[in-house]
C-alpha cells in the first residue's frame, strides 16, 4: 500500500495534470465561443481578449475570422455593431496578428492579416513590412497570394521596391493557374493599367503558357459576363 505522503503527492499531479487539461481546453475552444459569425467573434475578441489558441488549426482560424472582419468592417452587417466595436477590430486583429508570427515566425498568412490590418490603421510602413514577411515565408502558397494581390493593390503606390519585387512574383504565380486568373480576371477587364502590368509579367513566360493565360481570362471573363 503506497505511504501516505505518495498517495498526497499523486494526489496533487492528477490535480495539476486536470488542471493544466482545462486550461488547454480553454485556449483551443475559448476562439470558437465568442459569436456566431466573423464580425460578432472579432468584436468579441475587441472588448474581451481571448486568447489565440495553442495549436496552428486554431490559430489558422482566428486569422481566417480577422481577416473576414477586416474585410467586412465597412459592410451592411458591420452597421449592426457599435462604432467603437468596429474601431477595434483593427488594432484587436494586428495585436493577435503579430502575437503569432511571434510565436510562429513562418505563419505566413498571420503576416498578411497583420498587414491588412496595418493598412486599415494607417501603417503604410507596417503594411510593406509585414507583407513582404508573408511574401517571404509563404512564395508559393496560393490561396495566401490572392490575399497579398488584392492588399497590394489596393495600395499600389504605396508599395516599397522590395514589396513590389514580390506582388508582381505573385501576379506571376496566380496567372500560371485557372483558380489564379479567375481572382485576376474581374481587374484585368476593368484596369487598363493592371492589365498592361500582368501583360508584360506573362509576356515574360513561354509562348504556350501565354496563351494559355489569354485563353483562360477570356473564358473567366465569358463566364463573369454570362452570369450577369
């Protein structure tokens, strides 16, 4: 029979391991218990400081609802919000933002929510340097490129040499593919100016892939026209 000071002691480990388990618990959960959409979670997360979670699903996902936010503060389901609830949403998402490059300094894509944000806020330089972060960490990552193209232009004039150098590597990255050209192709018609920027980018790609790019735009551009 074990003595009593063991039993105490074994006591207080299965104490600290449940203990330490709730915790644990907490953080993974505590993100998804904040609303019901995107906007609700990040206003939430505004007025209560929730933590970003421990592991990188949950961490992908507070970064998934920041960047909806950002992208939703000015929308009709913003208006439903308090003002000072969405003044917050910025500046919330930047502190979670760079809270997990911090802590994982290759996440790319919380590099390029902290870069939105940092546009949203006024951050120009903060803007840059953050994107050319996520540019770096995550080249050939598409799905955060259409994110990166999007912010980038958006600021166009903006972008320093080195942050230009990799917004048009990714134009070149979303124009080698038919999800790419699809993000692209609403621009393409509409900006004259971009579509001779992209142009001279794919001008530098063999012929057969140029005209695989041209043919693919007309389609997406066939089809945005069809559905109107």
């Amino acid at each position: 029979m074990p003595h009593a000071g063991t039993q105490i002691a074994l006591a207080f480990a299965g104490l600290a391991l449940a203990t330490a388990g709730a915790w644990a618990t907490y953080e993974e959960s505590a993100p998804y218990l904040s609303g019901e959409t995107s906007l609700e979670r990040a206003a939430s997360w505004s007025a209560h400081p929730t933590p970003a979670g421990l592991s990188i699903a949950v961490r992908k996902t507070v970064m998934l609802d920041c960047l909806d936010a950002l992208l939703a503060r000015n929308s009709l389901a913003a208006r439903y919000l308090a003002e000072a609830e969405r003044a917050a949403i910025a500046p919330t998402c930047l502190a979670i933002a760079d809270d997990t490059v911090a802590a994982m300094p290759s996440f790319s894509y919380a590099w390029l929510v902290g870069a939105r944000a940092s546009a949203d806020l006024g951050d120009l330089d903060g803007m840059n340097r953050r994107l050319l972060a996520s540019r770096q960490t995550g080249p050939t990552e598409q799905w955060i490129a259409e994110a990166r193209v999007a912010l980038a232009e958006e600021h166009f004039e903006a972008l320093e040499p080195s942050v230009l150098a990799g917004h048009e590597a990714d134009l070149g990255l979303l124009a080698m593919s038919a999800r790419g050209t699809a993000t692209i192709a609403l621009r393409y018609l509409s900006d004259p100016e971009f579509r001779e920027r992209i142009t001279a980018i794919v001008e530098t790609v063999p012929d057969a892939q140029q005209r695989w790019f041209l043919a693919n735009v007309r389609e997406r551009i066939r089809q945005m026209q069809a559905a109107r």
